[in-house]
C-alpha cells in the first residue's frame, strides 16, 4: 500500500545537538511539507518542496534546515538554533498544483532531554 | 491573526447525536479541506470542496464561497468520532495550506 512514513515516532534530543526526521513517501507524489504542530495551535508550514532538489521555506523555517535529494525523501534536520523544538512534527505530500489533497504521515514527537 | 477560524474548539456529545463543526475564513478560496485527526496524532484527509455539499457515510461537509464558511456534519455519532477536526485553506498556487487550531471532539457512549 502507498503512503507516507515518518520515523522514529518518538525523538529526544540534548541541548546543542541536532536531530533529522525522516519521511518518505511511496505515492509518487511530486511535492513534500513539514509542519509543527504546538498544542492549541493549528498546524504550521516549516519547510515545502514542489520538486526534487528544490524547497522553500514556509513561516517558521528558522532554526530547520531539509533536503530533497529524491522524489521519495524529504528529511527534515533540527538545530541547535532552533530554541524550542519540542513539539510534534508531521510530514504530508501531494500532487503539484494548487487544491490537492494533502496525505500526512503518523508524525514524530520530539523531547528535549 | 490566524485566517482560518473553528468553532466550537471543544465539543462533547453522546452517541447517535448529530453534530457540527464550523470554519470560516477570511479570504477568497478554491477551495476548502477537513481533515481528522486521531488521538496518536495521525492526519486523514476526509474533504476537500470547492462548492455545495459532499458526503462520505455519516460525514457531510458543506461549504457557500460567497459567505466564506464551511460545516462539517456528523449524523449518528460514535466514541469511534472521537478525534479533532481540522479544516485548511488553500493558499497560493502551490497547494500550501492554512490551517485551523482544531475542533477537539469527544463522543461519550
């Protein structure tokens, strides 16, 4: 069946250190999102990429850096200049263009230690 | 300002009410999504309309472009219901979305 992994489901990290998230997708689909998601908010646009070794950033990039080295893989990396990571990040692709359903991924919980 | 606004941001029902979720926005759209999300944090795609009215079993999502609002139905509710309800506008032309802060819905047996 086609769809979206994210791993691991769960990640900590220490002060200073950074952290990848992982997500590939098996569904063909051209373009790729990360978002974060805080409780009580609605979700917000990290990073986006349309197209394989292309990506832009979204509202809240600062502090996260991707790349999109295969149509398959858009892995998201946390730095240490992000100062509050923890949150829970989801990952979605769809088709190009605008007005496409978006498919999410079972998203990544990450804990600084 | 957040441009997509849900209301109520919690409900609580018993099983077999009727029940209704709304979204409105802000700006012209093409188009408008609902999404589930359930309890272990997974995201579904249940929606996306453009106009009228759409049905998928016991959900009903029905949205006017012209009053810049949305509804989501569920008839017979079930403690399976039990998960937040998203909706998110299109913005741009590449399919990015902006989303609302969730309904946080919990249906008692």
């Amino acid at each position: 069946d086609g769809g979206i992994t994210q791993s691991p489901k769960y990640l900590f990290r220490k002060e200073g250190q950074n952290v990848t998230l992982s997500c590939e997708q098996n569904l063909n689909h051209d373009a790729m999102y990360w978002y974060r998601q805080d409780p009580g908010q609605g979700l917000r646009l990290i990073y986006y990429s349309q197209i394989v070794n292309d990506f832009q950033k979204g509202d809240i990039a600062e502090g996260y850096s991707v790349s999109r080295e295969k149509k398959e893989s858009f892995p998201l990396t946390v730095t240490s200049a992000q100062k509050n990571p923890t949150a829970f990040y989801l990952c979605a692709s769809s088709l190009r263009g605008p007005d496409q359903p978006q498919h999410f991924g079972d998203g990544t919980r990450l804990s600084i230690l | 300002k957040n441009e997509v606004e849900q209301s109520p941001q919690n409900l609580t029902a018993q099983e077999g009410e009727f029940i209704t979720i709304n979204c409105s926005y802000s700006v012209g759209i093409s188009a408008l999504h609902w999404l589930q999300q359930h309890p272990g944090g997974g995201i579904v795609s249940l929606f996306m309309l453009s106009s009228g009215k759409k049905k998928h079993g016991r959900l009903i999502a029905t949205i006017n472009i012209q009053e810049k609002h949305s509804s989501l139905h569920i008839t017979a509710s079930h403690p399976r219901d039990s998960a937040v309800y998203i909706c998110a506008r299109g913005e741009g032309s590449q399919g990015n979305l902006i989303f609302g802060k969730g309904t946080k819905l919990s249906v008692k047996p």
